[in-house]
C-alpha cells in the first residue's frame, strides 16, 4: 500500500508540473516554437543523461544477470504490446502505435524512481531502447504505410542508442568519472519530469477537452494502453521469480505508462491527424493518475 500512496503522490506532482506548462502556454510564456525546443532538450540531452546516470552503478554477478533478466521481460512486454494494439487497432494506426508504445522515458523513470531509487532505471533501460528502436522501424511503418520508412541511419544516430552504449561502456569497464562530470549529470538527468510535464501541459492547452471527452475511440486506446497490456505482461512475469520483484516492477511500470508523446511528433511530421494523436497522450496521462496505482496494487497482491 505504500508503494501505491508514492506512486499517488508523485503522479499528482507531474500532473501540477502539468498544470505550469497549461498555463505558461495559455498566458504566452511558452510558444508552439519553445514547446519544441523543451522536446528536443528532453530527447538530445536530458533523457540521454538519465539513462547513462542508471548505468553507473557497481557492477555485480547479480547486476549483470539483471541487465539479461531486464532486456527478456522489456522485449516480452514490448511484443504483448504491438500484438495487442495491432489486433484491437488494424483499421486505425494512431491507435495501433498510441497503444503499442508508452512513455517510459519521460513518465515512467520518475516514477520508478520515486518508489524504487535511482539504481532502478537501470532495469528499464532495455525497455528504453527497444522502443524507441521500435518507433524509428515498426512505428513509422505503421504511421505512414510505407516499408521504405525503416532507416537504420537513423536509427545507430539516436540519442537513447548513444546514451545506451555509453551507459553499457561505463557499466562494464568501471571507468571512474569525475565528481564534477557526475554533479552535471545529476542536474540534466533532474530537468527530466518538470520539462516532459510541461510539454504535456502544452499539448493540453492545445486541446478542445469538452469534446476530447467525448470520444469514445480515446477511452478504448486507453483501455488498451494502460489495462488490457499491463494485466497480460503482470501475466508474463508471474513466471519470474519474486527475488527479481524490483526489476518486473519498473517494467510493468513502464508498460503500463500512457501513450508515448512521440505519436504526436510522428502524427505532424508525416501529416497524419496531429489533434487526435495529441488527444490519444492528453486523456491517457489524465487517465494514468488511477490507472499506474491500481495496476501496481494488483501486481503487488498477484506476485
């Protein structure tokens, strides 16, 4: 129960970090323009920087059988995700990627963090990068209906692939960093909830809510996203034994997390519909603030 009243807590505050980002865009504080300069902060440096600060840790046989443990459960989870989303949404494809892919990244890490400590993003950092290796490939084929979308360029010059290999680097040879290089770090990798939460403030300023209410097709990607996955992959990891709780926590963290902002930044890059891809974001981290606690309870008393 404890763990759950954290989670609460620390939902509430992301959604208050929200709440400035709604009105510094309403009041004209943040512009459209500004908004994405906060996402390309967020995707080139800050979540670059928490992923390579979940890697320095002391490496242990028991680590090592984590990173192998945590990479099976990410890719396990992340398949139940897009076979899921691809057989409730084969006719619509925002629904079919909104719900294949969550936000762990920028919601689910301060999460874990909250109710688990710093050394635990280290086990979803599998999870990570095999999503947003999936986004750059599946997704974007899925988004446009053209196979010739899949680029592997870009994909060995994303940021979170850099961040990775850097992190496994430091990881495995121990290298020591300078206190001053890890202070650093430590600031970046704590610009990560304040600026995602802005950013979704932003998108909800943008948003006709009454009506986004209104639209059925929003609770059933919901519905998909953050009940139907989590419970099955909750599932999935009953058969991995409870000494590894830590870790099948920040992943069915992770797979439960509402829909990725990334959808909208496809949706307007190769001009799909922009508005519902935001909408798909907007209601399931409004939704999320039941969801991820009610999820976690159920996996506490389950497992």
């Amino acid at each position: 129960m404890d763990t759950v009243l954290q989670l609460i807590g620390q939902i509430v505050i992301m959604f208050l970090l929200a709440g400035i980002g709604f009105i510094l865009f309403r009041t004209g504080k943040i512009t459209q323009e500004g908004s994405k300069t906060i996402g390309n902060m967020l995707i080139y440096i800050v979540l670059p920087a928490v992923i390579i600060k979940g890697f320095l840790v002391e490496r242990t046989p028991e680590r090592m059988l984590g990173l192998a443990v945590s990479a099976g459960l990410a890719a396990g989870a992340l398949l139940i995700c897009i076979v899921i989303s691809r057989l409730m949404f084969r006719k619509d494809p925002i629904a079919s990627f909104a719900s294949s892919f969550s936000n762990p990244g920028f919601f689910g890490i301060p999460l874990i963090i909250a109710i688990l400590g710093n050394e635990s993003v280290f086990y979803i950092a599998a999870y990570v990068g095999f999503l947003n290796l999936l986004q750059f490939t599946y997704g974007k084929v899925l988004i446009t209906g053209d196979k010739k979308r899949m680029n592997a360029v870009q994909v060995l010059k994303a940021p979170f692939l850099t961040a990775i290999v850097i992190g496994l680097i430091l990881f495995f040879t121990r290298l020591p960093l300078p206190g001053l290089i890890t202070k650093t770090l430590d600031h970046v990798a704590g610009l990560n909830t304040p600026l995602a939460m802005f950013t979704v403030g932003v998108y909800l300023a943008q948003t006709d809510v009454k009506a986004m209410f209104r639209k059925v097709s929003l609770y059933k990607v919901s519905f998909a996203r953050m009940i139907l996955i989590p419970l099955v992959v909750m599932l999935l990891m009953k058969l991995i034994p409870e000494t590894w709780h830590a870790c099948k926590l920040a992943i069915l963290i992770a797979a439960a997390c509402p829909v990725g902002s990334n959808i909208a930044v496809y949706a307007q890059l190769y001009d799909r519909d922009y508005r519902y891809a935001v909408e798909t974001v907007i209601i399931s981290t409004i939704l999320s603030i039941a969801t991820i606690p009610a999820i976690v309870f159920v996996a506490e008393h389950f497992w």
